[in-house]
C-alpha cells in the first residue's frame, strides 16, 4: 500500500483475532521503530515487549482494565530511557548530566517517535495497533509491573495484532486548515473555531454522546466526563512524583 494511503486510512484497532505474532515478524518491526529519527543519535529510549498472559493481566488494570491489554498478542512499552546512556557513559569516564527534565523532555520524543514508526511499520504488514495514553496516568504502578529501573519512564503503549475484523471505523479528525499554521502562528477567531470544529459537532455519535451525557455540547463530554481537571490535577501530580522518584529530576 501506498504509504500516504497507508497513513490516511489508519484505524484504532481494539479487537484482535487469536493469532499469535511471529517473533521474526516483531524483530523486523522493532528494527523499523528503531530508524526513526532522534536526539543526537542517543536514542533515549527502551520498549518493553510484554507477551506473558500473567504479566499483560497484572498491568490491565492501570490501563484502566481496556479489554486490548489482555486480548492482543504483544503489549509494547515504549520508554523514556536514559539509564543506559548514562551507564554507557560511566564506563567510559565521561561525565554525564542528565538527570533533568530538558533530558527527559529528549528522550521522551525520541520514545514517541520510535512508538509511531513501530505502528506504521506494523500497519503495512497488516497488523492494527492502538495507543493507549493512559501509561502516563498510572506510571508507577506500570514501572513496578515491568521492574523498570531508576532514570526511565514509561510515556506510552501500544497494543499490537492481528485486527478481528476490517470494519473498524476510521476516527474523525480536524479539517487541515484547524492544525495548519503558515508562516507564523496564526492565532483562532471565535468564527474559526466554529467552522473548524462543525464537522465533529455535527457527527451523529457525537450528538448522541452529548444527548445521553445530558450535556450542552460536546465541548463539555470532554471538560466534565472524559478529561476532567480533578483528575488532570491527580494524575499530572502523580506522574510528577514519579519522575521525581525516578530521578528525573
């Protein structure tokens, strides 16, 4: 497939068929995430690939018990890593600094794009993948999971297999010219933001996620159900003192 094509019909999948993922095929993959582009050549990153039933049932439910987590042959945790660069480092008498969030905030990038070249890479061989961004919500409990060390963090999962079926719909997105900024940032006028965010609004699931959460709009499934700000305020004070205990910083 084209790979524009490729790109533009990207699915979440959540239902994988019980067909198991080849370790020749998950070595190919994983040495395709691992061509992306990243900090000074460092690659601040580790993915763990968890295939152990036990073990994917002991991290479900800091992922919030998503049925994907059990169901799809491999789970991939992708790591801000810099322990191993600093180890490398130490043996090799060079002083390292990077016990700091500027460091972090590098290796953090370089995990995600490792993360988007791994799904790219699997989609083309006909596997579907989703992202769970719930790793950053409970990431201690995830590094206990997985016997993470000191100086790496967990910034994202991806569950990855064969899709149950092909009828997986494609999720909407925001109309190029929402995202797009030429030049300079241009920054939205209340009459931009109505065009832009129309085509959601009007989305039949949509409506109905508003009519059956007895909200005004679906501005506010966001704010009051989905994303709340009591647990934004949670979340972001544990995963700071995670980083924190992990000595990021």
């Amino acid at each position: 497939m084209d790979i524009l094509n490729l790109l533009n019909s990207h699915k979440s999948i959540r239902a994988y068929a019980d067909k198991d993922i080849s370790e020749d095929l998950l070595d190919e993959l994983i040495n395709a995430s691992c061509r992306a582009s990243n900090t000074g050549n460092m690659q601040l990153y580790s993915i763990i690939a968890t295939r152990d039933k036990q073990l994917k049932e002991k991290l479900a439910p800091y992922h919030f018990n998503q049925k994907m987590v059990t169901e799809a042959p491999v789970v991939l945790t992708f790591c801000a890593d810099l322990n191993r660069f600093e180890k490398w480092c130490d043996q090799r008498n060079a002083q390292h600094g990077y016990d700091n969030f500027q460091s972090f905030y590098w290796a953090t990038i370089d995990a995600i794009l490792a993360a988007q070249n791994f799904c790219i890479a699997a989609e083309s061989r006909g596997l579907g993948i989703c992202f769970l961004g719930t790793t950053t919500y409970l990431t201690k409990e995830i590094i206990e999971v997985l016997n993470i060390p000191k100086h790496v963090v967990p910034v994202t999962t991806v569950t990855v297999g064969y899709p149950k079926d092909d009828n997986a719909p494609l999720s909407d997105r925001l109309p190029v010219e929402g995202v797009l900024h030429k030049e300079t940032y241009h920054d939205y006028t209340a009459a931009d933001i109505e065009r832009i965010y129309a085509p959601k609004e009007a989305l039949p699931e949509n409506q109905n996620f508003v009519k059956i959460n007895n909200k005004e709009n679906l501005a506010q499934i966001f704010t009051d159900i989905r994303y709340k700000k009591e647990d934004n305020e949670l979340f972001s004070e544990r995963l700071l003192n995670t980083l924190k205990e992990q000595g990021i910083f």
